[in-house]
C-alpha cells in the first residue's frame, strides 16, 4: 500500500498505517513532510520541543530521542501506537516505511489519504514547519 501524506492529518493517518501493519501489509508513505498536525501551531511546537528536550535523570547524555526529519517523525508517532515491546509489534513496525518527497519507483503509484486538512475548520502546522521550528 502506498499512500500519499500531502494535507493527511497525522493522528488519523498514523492509526490507519499501524492497524493495516499490523494485519501484515507492508505501507510506504510518500511526500511524509506534508502531512499535518492539527491544533494550535505554537502550543505543537512547544510540546514536541519539550519531547526533544527529556532527558534521564541517571543519565543525561542518554537522552529520549525524537527525531527532527518529518520523515523519522512520522514513523516515531506510528510507533507509539503500535505494540513495540511484542513481536507483533517490532515486524509491523518494519513493514512501514516513510520517504520524503516520492521516490521515482513510486511515482503515480500513491493513493491520496482519505482524511485531510481540507476537512479542518480550525489552525493546522505541516511536519516540515515543525521540523524546522524544533
């Protein structure tokens, strides 16, 4: 399954592709730095600085990791709906792949995301405005 990321609001998006992973079928996510965040933009930034910001109290260095890329931040928010810690979990998280842009060998391919921010009545932020403000 290969969907189109372009004005797909996150949360709905994300709890799709993880209950299809789940099922067993591999998803790619094409042109992921489009898709949208619902809500007000300056309470999203200071909420996803703040997860960039967590450390460990034990050990600082050691810190917990959300990535910067909207590619890498997309899987991340499919991975907190998915069962991590069971085998069930870890090969459907495998099976998702998000790209920036779309790759030559999906091109035309993609199916556009039935819930996007065209149905929002109020403010939205795009992955790639939140990746470059945290």
């Amino acid at each position: 399954m290969i969907i189109d990321g372009t004005n797909a609001i996150v949360g709905r998006l994300c709890a799709k592709v993880a209950k299809a992973a789940l099922n067993g079928e591999t998803i790619d996510i094409v042109n992921a730095e489009k898709a949208v965040i619902s809500g007000n933009p300056l309470t999203t930034r200071s909420k996803y600085s703040a997860r960039r910001g967590m450390t460990q109290k034990a050990n600082p260095e050691q810190a917990n990791k959300w990535p910067r890329r909207p590619d890498m931040l997309l899987k991340r928010i499919v991975r907190g709906m998915l069962p991590k810690h069971s085998g069930r979990g870890k090969e459907a998280l495998r099976r998702i792949k998000t790209h920036l842009g779309v790759p030559k060998e999906f091109e035309g391919k993609a199916v556009p995301f039935e819930y996007t921010s065209d149905a929002l009545s109020g403010k939205f932020i795009s992955l790639q405005e939140l990746s470059e403000n945290i």
